[in-house]
C-alpha cells in the first residue's frame, strides 16, 4: 500500500528516526477491572428514550469511566449522527484489498521523549472518520494529561492507553471505549468504524523494520509501545500501522505486521482499544 505523503510536522529537537532506542516507547500495562470487552460493548441495547433524551454534555459531566447507561448513551448518539448511522467511507483501498484504509495525512514524531501514548492517541484523533489536526504539541500535551490522571502530573515514566482514552474523553472528542480481544474483533471494528489504538510490546528488532516495511516482534522485549493500527492488508495478510517517529522511519513513519505476529504480540498483555469519536 502506497503511504499518504502529505506531512505535517512540527519540527522537534532530535527526531526519533535519527536514533531509535527504547527511551521512544513509554506504554505502560496496567489492566483494569472496568475494562470493557468490544464483545461486550457492541451487544448493548439501545438505551430508552427517557436516557436518550440527555444532551453529551450532561451525560459527560454525570460520568467518570463507562460503567453506566449515562456512558452508554454517549457511544450510540455518537452513531445515530452519522449518515444511515454509519460512519463516514473510507478513503480509497489499494487494489485487491476488501478492507478500508483509514486515511492519516499527519505525520507525528515525539521526538526524543517517550510520549508515545499521548502521539498513538494523537494519531487516532488526525484519522479519518471524524479527522482533526493534531500537531507534535498537542501530543506532548496529552501525554502530560494522561499523568495527571495517572496521578504522576509531570512524570516522563510513560502512560496506559487507558488513560490516554481517558483524557480524550475529557476534553470532549472520545464517547465510548472497549478492548478488542482478537483479531476478528479488531477486523470488525477497522472495517467498519475506524482506526485502532495499539500498545504492546516492542522488541529489539521492531526497531528496524525491513525493505518492505515489515517489522518483526523477535529479540529481547525494550518496553512497550503505543500506535495506531490503520488498515488491514488482506493480500499480505498483515496489518498496517502508523509510528510516531517521524516520516524517517519505516515507510514514511509507516510499517506493517504479519497478522501472525501481530496476534502473538496481543497475546503477550497486547492492547487493542477501539474507540467512538464525537463529532467536532
């Protein structure tokens, strides 16, 4: 698949594609009871027209996590104000490939942080259906964000992806949230409503992927990392993700994963969060 080449880039101190290492990762597991399963969160009912009738700004000030119909309602007014109840289409598909690529035209590097939570969040905010226009700034600024909910304000130990969803919720532009827990679940979602955010391990030779932007989860484990899932490729039975270190690395800040190696990576305490946009 030919990556989009339109970039926007904030120019940083020391761009990660100079010399990557483990300090670029900084996704931190940390499951938590509340999780919701994507199982789970795609078989509830319609909330009743006395829930349905709260504005999203009611509902988000009533909240605190997605436990309840309040939270509930956010996710299905979010789709009840798409077209047919359906997100937007998808921009155009490669050749010989039956799945949608989520289109990214913004390409982010975190530069020499490990901030990675608050760009693979930033990401999905700048993909399509419900695209914004994150920079390099407003990606450190969520990462910081995401440590005041941590409780670490300021800290530069890394983040979960949870509190990542977490702060976008707070500041209006995420409804609904829940974990995918295979690779049929992550196919249903990017098929249908968008991209994906991913944090999993990231090992010694994911750091150089090869000529055909292929990276391969073998070597010691350096920490974890947090990125967005795009596309499936169904012809290279891979998938396709965005990195945020640059347009110097990889494909134009592009590689891909074998769907093999991407479900071992899953299986290693691997986050696969999909996630309802608000409209903006």
């Amino acid at each position: 698949m030919e990556p989009d080449r339109r970039l926007a880039l904030d120019p940083p101190e020391r761009s990660a594609s100079e010399a990557t290492g483990p300090r670029l990762l900084g996704r931190v597991y940390r499951p938590d009871p509340r999780d919701w399963s994507l199982s789970r969160l795609m078989e509830i009912a319609e909330p009743p027209d006395s829930i349905r009738q709260r504005t999203i700004e009611q509902v988000l000030s009533e909240t605190t996590y997605f436990t309840d119909w309040p939270a509930y309602l956010v996710f299905w007014r979010w789709l009840k104000k798409q077209a047919g109840g359906a997100p937007p289409a998808p921009g155009p598909t490669p050749a010989g490939d039956s799945t949608p690529a989520w289109q990214l035209p913004i390409q982010l590097d975190q530069g020499d942080t490990g901030h990675c939570v608050g760009f693979g969040w930033s990401g999905w905010v700048d993909a399509t259906p419900v695209p914004g226009e994150y920079q390099n700034a407003d990606a450190h600024a969520l990462y910081y964000e995401c440590k005041v909910i941590d409780g670490e304000p300021r800290a530069e130990n890394g983040s979960t992806v949870r509190s990542g969803a977490l702060a976008l919720r707070n500041r209006g532009r995420l409804a609904a949230f829940a974990f995918a827990k295979s690779l049929a679940e992550i196919d249903q979602w990017v098929n249908a409503q968008g991209s994906v955010v991913v944090g999993t391990n990231w090992t010694d030779d994911m750091f150089h992927p090869d000529a055909g932007g292929y990276v391969k989860p073998t070597g010691k484990v350096a920490g974890g990392h947090c990125y967005v899932l795009l596309d499936r490729l169904d012809d290279e039975q891979a998938y396709l993700f965005q990195n945020s270190w640059g347009a110097g690395w990889g494909q134009h800040g592009r590689f891909k994963i074998k769907c093999s190696d991407f479900d071992g990576l899953l299986s290693a305490d691997g986050e696969a969060c999909c996630a309802a946009e608000l409209p903006h």
